[in-house]
C-alpha cells in the first residue's frame, strides 16, 4: 500500500480546470520530485494534498486513510507536513520557540496546570525544550536556539521550517520550492540536508523545484506537470531525455 496516493484528483475554479486528473503513489522512504513550468499547476497540487483546498474529483489517501474534507492539521495528524513557497515562520518568536510551536502534541498538561505553573506544566516544558534544542542539533542550528526567526539568514529561515515541519513526525514531507531564492551555496547545503532528512527520519519526501540541478540531484522519481496535466513521469535520466519535457522548458 502506497503511503500517499492521489487517484484522479482535479481542481476547478469556475471555468479554469487547474489540476485534471492528476495521479501519485509514493512510497515510504521515496524521494519524489513534482516539476512543471509556472502555471502548470505543482503548488495546487500541494494544496489538495495537505488540505488547503478540497479537490473537485478523485480522492486521496494518506497510508489507506482517505484525506478529502479534512482540515489542514487534522491532515498533520494524519502523518503528512509541508513547507510553503513563502517561508511561513513565526518571525518575532525565537528559533526555539518556533520548534516547540510544533511540539504541542507532546505536552500533556491542562490549561489550568499552565496557568498555575503546577509541576506538570514544569516536566512537560522542560522536556520539550531538550527535545527541541536535540532536534535543532542535528541540523547545526543548536547556536540560532534564542535567535529571534526574522534575523536568521534566508537558507537557515529556509533549514527552520523544515525541521518545525519535521517536529510534526510526518509520515511524508512536502516541500515546496525550498531552494527559491537561494545562493548557490544555500542550494548546497539544501541538497545535504534533503538527503539527512530522508535517511535520518526515514520518511518520503515529495518537492517542488524550479532547480533542476537540485531535482536532478536528489530525487529518484520525478513527476513532470503542464497545464494541468502530467506528460511525464521517470527516472532522472528519463526525464531530462523525454521529448515532452523538453518542448515544455525549452520550446520547439
């Protein structure tokens, strides 16, 4: 059983059919990538999948549990977390603060033991502030921990949503164009950590890149959109050798 599967999924808006009959299975551990020029529909892709927005046709499953009509965090739950094309942090709290934002499954205490200050909310703190600062470590960001979000560099604002995303404990991440606008020693540094986290978390990643050389790189299967539609699915190898493909980026 595939861990995500979206079978014959569409999306209109009015008259305009954004995505029509689009199909993906990703499997765990599989590193996918969902390429396509602008307009052909990737990030509409990624806003069925994670609740943004309920597609008009077809269904889609996260490990055999249909996700169509549920809320975005409920979707979270579910096992399925992403990033967005515009960094999406809390800017004006700190690099910490903004890992245990996504830890809040883990605190059990009340509301009252919160506002008391009871010995729970105190072990339940203390925890998920080790747990936060262990997590920051594995992506060299234990230094940024009392940073306030808005004065890190652009990559490492890029490297802290992705881990907030990854304290979720997904099943699948999706990332959606992380490495816009990124220097090429960001786009680097992104391609290791794409690789650390799939092999670190073993989880399935599925992105959306405009780089081809980061795509290329990282991803073992990549889906190819055009207006909609997909025209193209392979290997990396197969991909950049496929006619349609090249038609669409490079023109006739």
């Amino acid at each position: 059983m595939a861990l995500l599967e979206a079978a014959n999924i569409c999306m209109q808006f009015g008259g305009l059919r954004a995505v029509d009959n689009f199909n993906l299975e990703i499997n765990e551990h599989e590193l996918v990538g969902l390429i396509g020029p602008n307009g052909a529909g990737k990030t509409t892709v990624f806003n069925m999948l994670t609740g943004v927005y309920i597609p008009t046709e077809g269904d889609i499953k996260i490990d055999g549990q249909s996700v169509v009509g549920k809320k975005p965090y409920e979707i979270v739950q579910a096992g399925a977390a992403r990033t967005f094309q515009n960094i999406r942090l809390f800017k004006d709290l700190t690099v910490l603060d903004n890992i245990k934002i996504a830890f809040h499954h883990e605190l059990n205490y009340s509301t009252l033991e919160g506002i008391f200050r009871l010995p729970r909310y105190w072990a339940d703190e203390k925890r998920a502030q080790e747990a936060c600062l262990a997590f920051l470590a594995i992506f060299d960001m234990e230094d940024y921990a009392y940073t306030m979000a808005k004065n890190l560099p652009y990559g490492k604002q890029r490297k802290l949503e992705i881990a907030r995303a990854l304290a979720t404990k997904p099943k699948i991440l999706m990332l959606d164009e992380p490495a816009a606008g990124m220097n090429p020693q960001e786009t680097h540094e992104l391609m290791e950590t794409i690789q650390l986290i799939r092999d670190k978390f073993d989880i399935a990643i599925l992105l959306i890149e405009h780089d081809m050389h980061l795509v290329m790189g990282v991803c073992e299967r990549i889906v190819v959109l055009d207006y909609g539609r997909i025209i193209a699915k392979g290997t990396p190898d197969e991909t950049r050798n496929n006619p349609d493909v090249i038609r669409v980026y490079l023109g006739e």
